[in-house]
C-alpha cells in the first residue's frame, strides 16, 4: 500500500544519507588544510572522535592527538609544495588552541594523577620536538620561499615543546 512504499522510501533515503554522510567523513580523513573536507575533518570528525575519550587522560591525549594531526597536515602540505603563509598561520593558530587545552586538560588531573600528567606531557613534549626536526628537515631541502614559512612554525612548535618540559 501507499504507506508501506512511503515508508520504504524514507528507508532508502534515510540509508543513502548514511551511505554518503559516512563516504564524505571517510574521505575527509586525509583532508588537508584548504581541501573543501577538511572543515568536515576538524569540526566534525575530529570532535566526535573525541566524544569517545571519557577520561581527564583520554581526552588529554586526544587533544594531544589533534595537535600533532595539524602538524603532520604542515609536513604533507610542505612535502605536496602546497604549505604557503596563509595555510601556515591556519595550522599554527589550530596547533595552538589544541596544545593549550591539553595543557588545561592535563591541570584538571595533575593533583590526583601526578604521574599520568607527567606522562602526557612528556610524550607530547617528545611529540612536538620530533614534528620541529621534521618541519625544519623538509624546509631545508624545499625551496627559499617555503624554508622560512616551515621555520616560522618549527620555531613554535619547538618553543611549545620546551615550554611543555617546564611543566
């Protein structure tokens, strides 16, 4: 009958809308900054990825995460010759606010798990001076006019990095 056909259709349709909500998050995944998805990587599925950490710890590490996800993003865009000052200044600017909440993150839990905030820190203090020796290797074998772009955010990430290990 008419609803039964009805309610296939919304069926259908509903499926479909599944099918391609999941392809286009999917696809997002290796979206770079000033790729048309990669609004959908970070304000989508990188927020509902963090739903699942329920610790203080958990979240921490992804914060962690998802600052080392933008500077893996700088390294294949530089790698691609695709990193310029405005996407620099894109990833620097999302670096920061990450690095400073897992810093917020990791003081919410400090008093009552000192070690595991130790912890955190320190791998994402190790995080960050691998990424600064990786930006400023690949800025040394680019071209003059990305070497000082890659520089620019190395030196920050760095400084982050040390200012992780005096915590």
């Amino acid at each position: 009958s008419i609803l039964a056909l009805i309610l296939i259709i919304a069926l259908i349709i509903l499926v479909l809308a599944i099918l391609f909500s999941g392809g286009i998050a999917l696809g997002a995944e290796n979206a770079l900054p000033g790729d048309t998805l990669h609004p959908v990587k970070i304000n989508i599925n990188e927020e509902v990825r963090g739903w699942f950490a329920v610790s203080e710890e958990s979240e921490a590490a992804w914060l962690a995460r998802r600052a080392e996800r933008r500077l893996e993003e700088a390294e294949k865009l530089a790698a691609e010759n695709r990193l310029d000052e405005n996407a620099r200044l894109n990833i620097q600017e999302n670096f920061r606010i990450h690095a400073e909440k897992v810093r917020a993150r990791v003081a919410r839990f400090e008093e009552d798990n000192h070690a595991k905030a130790l912890e955190v820190n320190a791998n994402f203090q190790t995080s960050l001076w691998a990424h600064a020796k990786i930006l400023e290797s690949i800025g040394i074998s680019l071209d003059a006019e990305v070497e000082p772009i890659l520089s620019r955010l190395a030196a920050d990430v760095r400084k982050k990095g040390d200012d992780f290990g005096k915590e």
